[in-house]
C-alpha cells in the first residue's frame, strides 16, 4: 500500500480515499487468504467488533477472512471524514447569502468547529490504527501497535488547532486572539460605539501581524494582508487534511505489513 493520494494538488479527493481503501483491504486480503476459513478472530478483536456494530452485525465477522472489509471500510470512513474537513472553510459561501445573524452566528461556531473536528479526527484514527493493530495480530504479522505514534504525529503537527480547542471549551483559559474576534464580531453590528469598534480594529491588526507573509508598518498593506486571511484560511484547510492523511496512511502502512527479519515488509 502507498500513499498515492492527490500528490499534485495537495488536496484529499474522493478518488484518492477510494484508492487507500482498495489497497487496505487488497493487503488485507491477501494475508487472511493465507489463513483457514473456518479461523475465529481473538477475543480482543470480538470486543473491537462488536463496539462499532450491532449485536446481529458483529455476527457477521467472527471469521478471521471477513476482517479485512471490515476495517477497510472503516478507514475509507476516516478518509471520507478528512476530504469534507476543508468545507468547515468553505460554509461561508453559502452562509454569507443569509442574514446577519447566519453570518454573525457562522463567524462564531466555524472556529470552534474546525478545532473540534481535527479532535475528533485525532481520536477516530487513533482507534482505527489499534483496531487495524488487532486485525494485523490475528492474522499473524508480528507488526507493532501503531496507535500512539499515530496519536503524538497528529498533536504535534495540529497542536495550535488542539491548544486552541481547549482555549474554547474551558471558559478559565485566556483565549486567542483568533477567538477573541470571532467572539467580538458577533456582538458588532452599526449600532455599536466607536469604542468598541476600535477595540476591534486593534484586535485585527494584532492578527494581521501573525499572519503568514512580509511584514509591514503601512495600514494599508496591513489590510490588503487582512483581506487575504479567506484564500489563507481554506488553503490551509485543505494543505491540513492531506497531512492527515500523510500521517494516517503512514502509520496504517507499518500496522498492516508483516515483520520480516526485523523489518516490515
């Protein structure tokens, strides 16, 4: 299995999710093919089954040889969940059409959103690493639990974004300035003082300053960079679901290779 997925463009497409599931389960495939029909899975792996389905739907995978569809299928769920993950960047196209409101209640819930679904991307792919780990031991390929690793990668690459979700949800910690706007925007509106509004200003040009890019003391070209912030916010949305992905299918790789000579295969 590589990881072949839309190197060019650097976005996760539809095509390239597919790709990682046919690879996972043809590798999958041919490891359980060498195994008896009539093999049961282990005890660990019945328990993994029958948390993530129904009483009559883990019936269907107490063989050995109905595993690997099994996790593939969970994987392509991963992969799926990652290539819609660049939207949470993008709803404002559509939102920006409605009221003031849509948009106000929009600039508040999308930063808070994005941080919690990298969240629960990181917890997801972990339990999938360890499943497809207990698969991988079923079937005999000697390979090492490759969970914690995928869990560390993944809080170091999104640490800013996790930090951040933590700031969000936990009302004692000082938040970001990031948050404190999306927080301010939503109370702004013609009505509110002059105060306020420079408040406001003040924040953004504090942002302005952590952006990405030259820096500069003209207010002018302080706001051109400002303006910039939507191409930067979506472009980094979907440069951050392909290394997702790179991480992903790196550490699936290494579970699902079989040991040889000390090697993975």
């Amino acid at each position: 299995m590589q990881n072949d997925h839309d190197q060019e463009t650097r976005r996760v497409t539809k095509a390239a999710a597919q790709s990682i599931f046919s690879r996972c389960k043809d590798v999958l495939d041919g490891h359980a093919a060498r195994l008896p029909e009539s093999q049961k899975v282990s005890p660990k792996t019945l328990a993994a089954v029958q948390k993530r389905l129904s009483e009559n739907g883990a019936k269907k995978f107490t063989s050995v040889r109905s595993l690997p569809l099994l996790v593939s299928s969970e994987v392509l769920s991963w992969c799926e969940r990652v290539r819609i993950y660049p939207f949470v960047a993008k709803y404002r196209v559509e939102v920006n059409n409605g009221s003031k409101e849509m948009v106000a209640a929009w600039q508040l819930h999308s930063h808070s959103l994005r941080q919690s679904e990298i969240y629960v991307l990181q917890e997801r792919g972990k339990d999938i690493i360890n499943f497809a780990h207990l698969v991988a031991a079923d079937l005999g390929l000697g390979t090492e639990n490759r969970a914690n690793k995928f869990e560390k990668r993944f809080k170091t690459q999104f640490e800013w974004r996790l930090r951040d979700r933590h700031r969000v949800v936990h009302a004692h910690e000082k938040p970001s300035l990031t948050s404190c706007l999306a927080d301010l925007m939503v109370a702004t509106d013609e009505s509110t003082n002059d105060v306020f509004q420079e408040y406001i200003v003040v924040l953004l040009r504090n942002i302005a300053e952590t952006l990405p890019g030259e820096k500069t003391e003209d207010p002018k070209e302080k706001l051109k960079h400002l303006h910039s912030v939507r191409d930067i916010y979506e472009k980094g949305a979907e440069e951050e679901a392909t290394q997702m992905i790179d991480i992903f299918v790196e550490e699936l790789q290494m579970t699902i290779s079989p040991i040889t000579n000390g090697r993975s295969a």
